[in-house]
C-alpha cells in the first residue's frame, strides 16, 4: 500500500492542537506553582532582611539580651562557617570512597551499606540531633562545636555517597573499559579517570549536601546547643546560622529579635547562593580547555 | 647468518611467513589460542578456538554478526572477564607464557597488548597531551615533563595525528572529530610501547576518509607491533590484513572458526564453503 505523502499537506487536526496545547499549559502552570512560592519567600526575605544588614551586622556579636535593638550575627557566620567545613571535611571523603565501594566491590556488604544510606536520608534531622547528642555530647560531657559538625555530617553523608554514586554508574562504559584496557590500577583508574570525569556531579551532590547541612537547626539544637559570645573554639558550644534565627524568630514579638532573625536568614540565603555559583564557576574552570590557547 | 624463513631475525620475513600458504611456524607466533571457549553467564559465545597470532603482522578476524569476534579479541587481553559473569577457557599463551596463569596480572597483560575500541574514547576531563602521556606515566614508563613532552610527540606522529594537533595539545580530546579522537587513542595505546594491539572495529564509526587514514596506519605500525583487528567489512580485511581468520555463528549460538590462512587464500580460494558463500555475499 502506498503512503499517502498527500496528508503532509493536510492541517493538523484540531484536536490534535488542542491536546498539544492543554498539555503546554499543564506544564507552564506546574512551572509557576513551583516557583511562585519560592519567589514569594524569596521577595519577604529580602525585603524584610534588607533593612536589617549593614557592615555592624556582620562585625559585631548580638546584645545579652535579644530583645535589645543593635549588635550583629559575626558569632553565627562564624560558627556556621566552621561547623560546616568540618561536617564537609568528614562526610566528603567519607561519603565518595563509601560511593566507591558500593558502585565498584557490590555484593552483599555493599547492598546492606546502601540499604543504610537509604535509611539515614530518611531520618528526620532531629534524630540525628539526639543520635549525636547521646554519641558525642553525653560522652564529652557538654555540648561543643565538634558535636555540632558530627551532625550535620551525618545529615550531609547520604546526600553525598547518593549522589556520588549516581554519577559514577554515569560513567560510559567505552570511558572505564578504555581505563581498564591501558592496564591501569583501579585506584589509579578511580582517581584520575572516574573521579575527574565524574566531577562536576560529584561537586554539585556536594553543594547540594553543603546547602542542606548549613540551613539545618534540628540537629544542632541538642549539639552546638548555640552561643550568645563569638568563639572558634571546636569544644565549646557554638553558635549557627539557624540557631540564631530560630530563637530571634520565637521571639518576634520584639521588633529587635524579629530584624535579627530576617537579617540573617538574607545572609544565609545569599551565602548558599555564594557557595553554589563559587562551587559551578571551580568546576567549570577545571576542565581543559576547549577553547584554543595554552 | 639470516636465514629468511627464520622470523625471529626481521619483520620482513615474520610477513613474509605469515602470508604464506605454508603452516606458520610455532615461532612466528605472539599469541597462541588453544580451544578457547567464552562465556556470558551459561551463555557459550564463543566455541573450542584455536588459532595462532603471526607476529609483525596483521591478523583480521572476520565474520557475520554474533559470531563471536569481539568476545574472542578480548579474550587475548582480558578485557573479557572485565564484564560482570564472563569467563572463559582453554589456553592463550603469550611468549610461552600462559595469560590466565593465576600468578599473571591481568592489569600488566593489558600493558603489553593495547586494546583500540570501536567507539574512540578517549578521557573526556584531560587534554590531547595528558590523553597520550597520563597513562604512560601512570604505569611508570616516563617521568618528568621533558620525556612526557617527547613521547606525545613520537606516539602521536606513529599515529599520524601530530600536524594536526601539535597547535592545540592543551584542548580537550573530544574537541577532535571522530577520526582524530580514534588515532588519539591509538596513540595513547602506542605510549605504553605495547607488543601487541588489538582493534575492536576501530573503524566502524568513521568516514571512510578516516577509515582510510587508520588503515594505512595499521600499514605502518606493522614492522614494530602485532596487530589483530576485528572487522565486519570484508573490503578492509582483505586490504590491511596479511592473515584472515573467519568465524561464523553455529546451531548452539556460539561464534566458531571455520578457516585461517593467508588473506590472499581466503580471499581467493577458500576451502571452506561457508566461507566462500560469506565472501562472495551469499551467507545465508
């Protein structure tokens, strides 16, 4: 039977167009509920913080008392700043080689390991505050910073080694077979093939995990317990980001505490988005060229 | 004294002996496959091969689909147990030496018998320079920028591709096209001096402008290396190759040899009528 080449110059049916067209709105109204409330949050923040941050903000600790007008959050950018790149500096090697032997050795022990990471997301981050709590603080004796990162590196390793894992059964197989067949160690083919190949999603799985542990209070609440004096001492209690807004928060009745909290929940917004854009312009700087020059 | 029969003396006379019809002679082998079978899982791909590898010379290793080709190639390297539930067995003696003795290293056979994919692959996060030279310094053949620089350059003039690149060795390897990207991982396979190479269809996924360039290749790279390449295109085969090996697939599945010989032989007068039949385009 031959084909009707004729129907090439028939117009679409209107039925056809229609259901195209209901499916395109489908799609821009699910776009627009998505981002409606988050431009909405974003609006309330800024307008509401923006007042509040000036370079006083940043260079002074908050008053004794949080009801008192002035003072600023240095105490808790620098807390959160410390927690965070400890809890980045144990779960990120940790999270990668767990990823590694899930994705490489397999079997059973690697089965089970997954099984854990997969329970471990699912914790809610208050469990893993008391979970930290009754390891590390009950043990010390008093709440500290090192507590505090214990934490949020638990909340940022299953992020991290799912992530990770992710992106290295990306790899293509011509890419690892070819590794294989130039007789290279596999250590050597992970740290200079996979790893290097797999990079710009294991970085974001990084940032991703950054972004979540730095916003997170629940954890840090019966751990870094917070800290009305500036300190980077690991062993005292410590004072973060999210702590701090969420005790100015509780108290908004106070229109003090109230800026405080907005003040620094601008800052903390505009830090992740710091962090995520340094973390994308590193990636894409690292790989070689594919412009010309030397 | 040179006798010319004694392939131990010249390249010449090694393609000499193996163009020849007479049965090649036991030293003029690298590779000796005695009944291999392969396997994925219970699956038999590959059936009781035996087959003798001439050195300094190509071997072409032909046949239909499913016929076992690529599997019995990556045998001779290992590279076949690389996939999860494949095995396989029967002997493969390199040098006299047994490849799947257990006290051999996989990871070091590989580094005397390079591999060339169908897909060219070369690492996509490093440069042409670092393609050519970061596996070479990985296995501890060269140390330092200076012997990294000179080898670049050597392995890539082998393999034909310097005066094309030399202006950009910093650019990503996958900025090339498809033929270049191909003789960049030829040249990163020459950079571990290897002895032997083994092509999987290197070819396949080229124009034949670039097919034609990695042909003439092969041509060159004959006189220092052994060189086995699976094809399924005859005209190539018949072209590049001094010995031909044909496999077809059986009644169980499994791919098996029907007749090895000089490429002039098989080419001409087949003894076999499945391979008369697969030359001529009868196969059925």
């Amino acid at each position: 039977m031959a084909v009707e080449f004729s129907t090439l110059l028939k117009p679409t049916s209107r039925a056809r167009r229609l259901k195209s067209d209901f499916v395109v709105v489908l799609a821009v109204a699910a776009t627009l509920i998505a981002v409606i409330p988050l431009a909405a949050v974003s609006l309330y923040v800024i307008s509401s913080g923006a007042g509040v941050v000036s370079l006083d903000f940043f260079t002074q600790d908050p008053p004794g008392d949080l009801s008192a007008a002035g003072g600023g959050i240095r105490n808790a950018i620098a807390g959160t700043l410390e927690m965070t790149a400890l809890a980045t500096a144990f779960a990120a090697p940790t999270g990668i080689l767990i990823a590694i032997f899930d994705t490489e050795v397999g079997g059973r022990v690697a089965t089970g390991t997954r099984l854990f990471i997969d329970v471990m997301a699912a914790l809610p981050s208050i469990v893993v505050g008391i979970f930290v709590y009754s390891l590390v603080v009950v043990t010390q004796g008093h709440f500290s910073g090192f507590a505090g990162s214990v934490a949020l590196a638990a909340i940022m390793l299953p992020v991290i080694v799912i992530s990770t894992e992710e992106m290295l059964r990306l790899i293509p197989r011509p890419i690892s077979e070819g590794a294989r067949a130039l007789g290279l160690r596999r250590w050597r083919t992970y740290l200079s093939v996979y790893i290097p190949t797999a990079m710009s999603g294991i970085f974001t799985g990084l940032l991703l995990a950054v972004s979540r542990a730095i916003g997170e209070t629940a954890p840090l609440l019966f751990t870094s317990l917070g800290n009305n004096f500036f300190t980077t001492d690991i062993n005292e209690p410590m004072q973060g980001m999210p702590l701090l807004i969420y005790r100015n928060a509780l108290n908004s009745a106070f229109p003090a505490a109230r800026d405080r909290a907005m003040g620094a929940a601008l800052t903390l917004v505009v830090m992740v988005l710091a962090f995520n854009l340094l973390g994308r312009w590193l990636v894409a700087r690292r790989r070689p060229g594919r412009n010309p020059g030397r | 004294m040179v006798v010319a029969t004694d392939t131990r003396q010249t390249p010449m006379a090694a393609v000499e002996a193996a163009q020849s019809d007479q049965p090649l002679p036991p030293e003029a082998a690298v590779l000796r496959l005695h009944h291999v079978n392969a396997y994925y899982g219970p699956r038999r791909v590959v059936r009781d091969i035996s087959l003798d590898i001439a050195r300094n010379s190509i071997t072409a290793i032909i046949g239909p689909s499913g016929s076992g080709k690529s599997t019995l190639l990556r045998c001779m390297d290992r590279m076949h147990e690389v996939v999860p539930h494949a095995r396989a067995t029967g002997l493969i003696e390199y040098r006299g030496i047994d490849l799947y003795d257990k006290r051999v290293d996989p990871a070091a056979v590989r580094r005397s018998i390079g591999m060339v994919f169908q897909q060219p692959n070369p690492f996509p996060t490093m440069s042409i320079f670092d393609n050519v030279a970061a596996p070479a310094r990985f296995n501890g053949l060269v140390h330092g920028r200076n012997e990294a620089a000179d080898l670049v350059e050597r392995c890539l003039r082998q393999a034909a591709l310097w005066d094309e690149v030399k202006d950009k060795l910093r650019q990503s390897g996958t900025s090339l096209s498809g033929g270049q990207q191909q003789r960049l991982c030829i040249a990163r396979a020459l950079a571990l001096a290897p002895d032997v190479l083994l092509m999987d269809e290197p070819c396949s996924a080229l124009d034949p402008v670039a097919t034609l360039q990695i042909e003439q290749l092969m041509t060159d790279l004959r006189a220092d290396y052994t060189i086995v390449i699976v094809t399924h295109n005859m005209q190539q085969a018949s072209r590049v190759s001094d010995r031909t090996a044909f496999l077809t697939m059986g009644e169980d599945g499994a791919g098996y040899l029907v007749e090895e010989g000089p490429t002039g032989r098989i080419f001409t007068q087949p003894r076999e009528q499945l391979t008369e039949d697969y030359i001529s385009g009868r196969f059925g």
